[in-house]
C-alpha cells in the first residue's frame, strides 16, 4: 500500500498571462495524515501549449512558489514579469486549493488514525469550529491525541487550528486525562484576535 497519493486540483480558474497558462497542482496526501503543505504546479507556456516536463514547485503553506523558469525557458519572457505573475497566481492558487480541501473532510482522515473518536458533523461549525467526540465510552484515551490531530489538521490546511476545549460528564474524582469524551478545534485568526482586544 503507498503511503502517498496525488491528488490534483484543477486551476482553470488562476487568471492567464501572455505566456503561461496553469493547468492544475498535484499534491501528495499522506494516508492518516491528509495533504502535504507542497505540491507542484503544472503549466504551459503560450508559445507551444504542451505542458511543461517538470512544473513550477509551491509551498501551500507560505503561498510561494518555491522555484521558478530557468534562464533559458524563458524565451523573451522578462524575468520581472513572471515573478509578479507567479506571486499573482500563488495567491488565486491557495485560495483553490483551500476550497477545495476542506478542513472536516481532512479532519476525518486524520481521525481514522484514531479509531476511537469521530467527527461530529451536528455539532461543528465548519470551517471555524470543528467538534469530535469519543465513540465508546470504554476507549482509552490519550489528551495528547487531541494536541496532535490539532498540529496534523493545521500541517494539513496550512491553518492554524487551536485546541479550544476538551471535556465531558465526568465524576469528582476521576482524571479528566482519562474521562474526557469530547473536543473542539477552533481556527485562529490573529486579525480577529487583534480587533477583539
């Protein structure tokens, strides 16, 4: 079984230049985990209109391509040009993918990780608030299970999701590291953080 599959997503959408057209971006997903933060974009030049061999690398993360046109693929295209189309066309670009890859469908192959919890459709506010719960009471159950599936959804969405709470109906006396039964992942947003203070 591979541990990685492709998964492209098409880039109609990103407006065209003079000379070059995206065609899509190929990005690997890692099972258990979901998409990798990278991938690579495939393109053609206007001039012959067959996609180019090897495509434009971008980090999904930073939203930046991370390589760009040898000197001589150039051919007359001014270095200045494609640079500002690229940085363009990064940011229509993740804008794509984030559509496209959403934060509950990611959460859930995440989870399958965790055979004892299950995303909590009913209850979640997507893209925002995210909500699981425990499946069987009985499970065992590791509070560092929680911090963990918060850095693989934020590894995998490129957003950072926070742990907001984690809890449940528990007696006086047990171990909330034992009894917890469900938890919430809340995206933060630093802008609104900042105009709330």
């Amino acid at each position: 079984m591979d541990m990685f599959e492709i998964r492209n997503i098409d880039l109609k959408d990103v407006s065209d230049s003079d000379f070059i057209k995206f065609i899509r971006i190929e990005i690997p997903e890692r099972n258990g985990y979901g998409p990798v933060r990278f991938g690579r974009v495939r393109y053609t030049l206007n001039e012959d209109h067959e996609e180019q061999k090897n495509g434009l690398p971008m980090d999904l993360g930073k939203g930046i391509f991370t390589a760009t046109l040898e000197d001589e693929e150039l051919n007359g295209i001014h270095r200045a040009e494609l640079e500002k189309t690229l940085q363009d066309a990064a940011v229509e670009i993740v804008k794509i993918v984030r559509k496209k890859i959403d934060p509950p469908s990611i959460l859930k192959t995440i989870l399958k990780a965790y055979p004892y919890l299950n995303y909590d459709k009913q209850t979640s506010e997507p893209p925002n608030v995210l909500r699981c719960h425990v499946v069987n009471s009985a499970s065992l159950r590791q509070t560092s299970d929680i911090f963990e599936i918060a850095q693989r959804l934020k590894y995998a969405t490129g957003v950072d999701y926070k742990v907001g709470s984690y809890g449940g109906s528990s007696m006086e006396g047990d171990n909330l590291d034992d009894a917890w039964t469900r938890f919430t992942l809340r995206k933060f947003n630093f802008e609104e953080k900042s105009q709330e203070n």
